[in-house]
C-alpha cells in the first residue's frame, strides 16, 4: 500500500515540519523505502538564511556537515524507490529540464510503501486454515477455501 503525507502534498515548504510517525500497531514500512531528510533556512554565509537542501539517507554520512549544520530546521520523510529515482532525474519523459523543487513535489506525492499489517495478520490465519486470502464482492477479506471452492470471510471451515 502506497501512502503520502497530506502536510507535504503538492507542497514542499508546509507551515509547521514534522517527521514521518507510523502507527506501528496497523502499518510497517516496506522495505522499498528510502530516507529523505529536507533542510531549511540554510546558508552558505552568514547572512542568507533562504537556502533549503534535500539529503538521501546514504548521503548524510559524507562531508556535507559545515552547509547543513547552518540550517534551522530539518525534518525526515520516507519515500519509495520509485520517487528516490524521479528525484534524481534531471530530465521529464519529454527531455525537457525539471527544476529540482519540482521534481521534489513529485517525489512527494509519489508517497511511500507501507505494509498494513492487518491484512497481514489476517492473511496468516486464512494460510494457516489451508486457504488463500484474497478479497471478493461478498467478503473484503476472504479466505478462498480450495476443498469446496467457496470463499468465506476470515478463514476456512474445518471441514473445508
């Protein structure tokens, strides 16, 4: 499941800045994830504070800590792959140039992969009743049932 963060839809300098929380009781994140930490009021002088930067995960180790150091805020989002790629690309489908802020907007809203554990759970106890989960127009979540090819909600009759 793919889901972005309202605060920074269509928006890449929201009001307040807060970092990506998960409800870890429903959601985990994917492994298709990348970390993104955006920094704000930078400069590379004292006196221009208007500067902002976008650092990959992989990339903060590295000697970028004198710029960044300066900045007032900075805060960590999650994004998929997917968006890690279109943020690196400096060029659209058309070869026509892309500014960088655009292509952060697109990363964005491109959001990130999440595991909604629910089904996850639920998933496991239909298996573990020998079916396959699935959903269908009678049962969102169904437990397709091979020994008499019916689907049931949840799980599979012991006599299935």
């Amino acid at each position: 499941m793919t889901i972005a963060r309202t605060d920074f839809w269509n928006e890449t300098c929201p009001k307040q800045f807060n970092s990506t929380t998960l409800n870890y009781t429903l959601f985990d994140y994917s492994g298709t994830n990348q970390n993104l930490t955006l920094f704000y009021g930078c400069s590379e002088d004292d006196n221009d504070k208007t500067t902002a930067f976008y650092v990959e995960e992989a990339l903060l180790g590295l000697d970028y800590r004198p710029i960044l150091e300066s900045c007032d805020i900075n805060v960590t989002l999650p994004v998929s792959l997917a968006a890690l790629d279109e943020l690196l690309k400096a060029e659209d489908n058309t070869g026509d140039q892309v500014s960088s802020g655009d292509r952060l907007e697109k990363a964005l809203n491109m959001g990130f992969d999440v595991n909604y554990r629910a089904v996850s759970d639920w998933c496991m106890h239909c298996n573990g009743s020998g079916g396959i989960c699935g959903s269908s127009s009678t049962y969102p979540c169904s437990c397709f049932c091979p020994d008499d090819n019916k689907s049931y909600p949840l799980l599979c009759p012991k006599s299935a």
